[in-house]
C-alpha cells in the first residue's frame, strides 16, 4: 500500500492539490484508504469526475470518531418512551418560534400549500423538529461525515457510500466546495435537513434566484419539505391521526404487526371495540405510544402518517411532526388560519 500511496500523492502534488499539515498528522487521511482509492476511480468511470481532484479532496478529511459514536445505538437498550421523545420537540419554546416562522413566512408558506397540498403547519412542524427552525442545522463537514460511515461503518457503508456519491455530484452542480459545507453527523444539509440524494430528488428552487440553496434560502427550505412530502403521496385535506380507545382485553401484536403503512381496515377495527373518529372505509395504522409506568396510548395513522414517516422511518418522529403542527395551529391568530377547501 506504502508503494501506491507514494505515486499517487505526487500525482496529486503535481496536479495542484495541497495537502495540508494538521497538528494530527499522524492520524491517516481518508486517501490512504484503497476503499476511497477504488471509489474516487468508480466516479471517474461512472460521472466523469476527475479521480487527483476528488483524492486531493480526501487527502484533507480524516475518519471523525464523533460520527461513529453518534450514529451508533446506544450500548445499553432504553425502553422506548413516547413522553420523553415528545417532549424533546412539543415544548413551549418550538411552538412560539413555530407560530413566528409561521408568519415570518407566511406568503411562501401559502404557496406551498397551493402548489403541493401540504398544509402550513405541517411544514413548519417538520422545520421545527429537524432544526428549530433553521437554528441548529449541524456543525460536521458533510464530506467527513458521510466518508466516515461510508467506509468506517460496514452497518449501512451501502446507503452512506450512496449518499456520498449524491452528495459529490449536489457540489459539482451546484458549484460547491466539498469541504466547505456543513451538516448533520449523517451528513444531512440545510434548513430541512435533506440528504444528499433527496436533495437531488426532491428539493428546488422555490424563491426563484435560480438556485437551490437549503442552508441559506427559507423559502427554498418551506417548497422542498412541502414537494418532498406531495411527491411521497401527500393526500390534501385528508387526516394525520387520531387518538383510538381499545378495549382492555384486546390483543394488539397482530395489529402492531402489521406494520407501519396503513393496511388495517378501520371498520373492522370497530367491530373489534376500537372506538376512534375515522371513516370506516378508511386504511390506518396502529400506533403504540410507549411510556414505561404509564399507559399505552393509542393512535390510528392513516396515508399522511405514513407520508411524515418517509422523512423519518419512525412513528414517534411522525407523532412528534403531527402534534407540533396541530399546537403551533392552534396558537396561531385566527385570521391567517382561517378554513381552505384545499387542506
């Protein structure tokens, strides 16, 4: 590897690419690695990218033990518990800076009702538990971050080497240094927080200064989250959820084990002894809010549950969004809430 190694980073030298002396040093680079050698070589083939470039590019990011730590689950199993979750993101603080963002941005909000169906609230909501409305959206340069799970945790190296290749060919776009932007430790970017390869999918240039900016454009931001979730199978004027009463002697697995897309008939359902507000002709979802000490509390998802829950692959995130919207909704003045056909 030492022979490799020497050729290629005078190739990189004679080709114009520093490489810059750190106090760490000692510590590798991401180009001493064959795995990123064999990958930055693959784009070339596969994108045309220039493979002295992207290795000069690696050649200043090392592996960030920190990622590794955060991505991983936690040593000791902690019982799931829906009111510690909940109260992470439905607290007074997300719903007062929700109802301000909701009428700071008021008209871009309106619009992307109109255009996509998804109602303000929920797009607000969805804002205010990935990044408190713009406030916290990550200090990691993507490119460490999403190297470092892409060849240093074998768990998901396939969907992080994927986001990393999205997230190279989102720079070339858009005229991007690598390794300037920043991120989540996943290497999630902006506002949103949208991956690499949903931000290439899905988001867009809502504010119409020809270009897609999710770290510095809110409206941007406000049209890609409402896109993102019409382009999942948002349905408008539809329900979220509602809360469900079973009765006591109900054995519930089979229905928890029918997963989380709707394919539960709610009339059937009822004619079990759930008691909830839906239509009977109705596909829900059984959701189980857990507390330890505390009784389950139950609720039926229907299609727009399931839709939050392609941003998040989990009913507490998706309960979260919801009941953030509803509360930020609430206290919101009467006069800019008033009733849509279209919602």
């Amino acid at each position: 590897m030492e022979m490799l190694l020497k050729p290629l980073l005078t190739t990189l030298l004679l080709a114009g690419f520093t490489v810059h002396a750190t106090a760490s040093d000692n510590q590798p680079t991401f180009v001493d690695e064959p795995a990123v050698i064999d990958f930055a070589r693959d784009l070339e083939l596969r994108h045309g990218f220039n493979t002295a470039e992207l290795l000069g590019q690696f050649a200043q990011t090392r592996p960030n033990p920190r990622v590794l730590q955060l991505i991983q689950p936690p040593t000791s199993p902690q019982q799931r518990s829906w009111e510690r979750y909940r109260s992470r993101f439905l607290n007074e603080r997300r719903i007062e800076n929700g109802v301000r963002f909701w009428q700071e941005n008021l008209t871009a909000l309106v619009r992307a009702r109109t255009f996509y169906g998804v109602p303000e609230e929920v797009i607000v909501a969805i804002i205010g538990v990935e990044t408190e409305y713009g406030r916290n959206t990550g200090g990691f340069g993507v490119l460490e971050a999403l190297a470092t799970l892409a060849f240093h945790y074998p768990r998901r190296a396939e969907f992080f080497r994927t986001e990393l290749e999205q997230f190279l060919l989102l720079a070339r776009e858009n005229h991007l240094d690598p390794l300037s932007v920043k991120g989540s430790f996943a290497g999630a970017i902006g506002i949103p927080q949208f991956m690499p390869g949903s931000q290439r999918r899905y988001a867009i240039d809502f504010d119409g200064d020809q270009r897609i900016d999710l770290s510095g454009s809110v409206e941007d931001a406000i049209g890609s989250v409402a896109r993102f979730l019409e382009q999942h199978g948002w349905v408008s004027g539809q329900p979220v959820a509602v809360p469900a009463t079973l009765p006591g002697d109900t054995a519930v697995t089979p229905w928890l084990e029918a997963g989380i897309r709707p394919s539960l008939d709610v009339g059937e359902l009822t004619a079990s002894g759930v008691i909830a507000a839906a239509d009977p002709q109705a596909k829900a979802t059984l959701v189980d809010l857990v507390s330890p000490g505390k009784p389950t509390e139950y609720w039926l998802g229907f299609d727009n549950f399931y839709v939050i829950t392609r941003y998040n692959r989990s009913s507490f995130y998706a309960m979260s969004v919801f009941q953030l919207a509803e509360a930020i909704r609430q206290r919101m003045p009467s006069d800019l809430t008033a009733a849509d056909s279209s919602r």
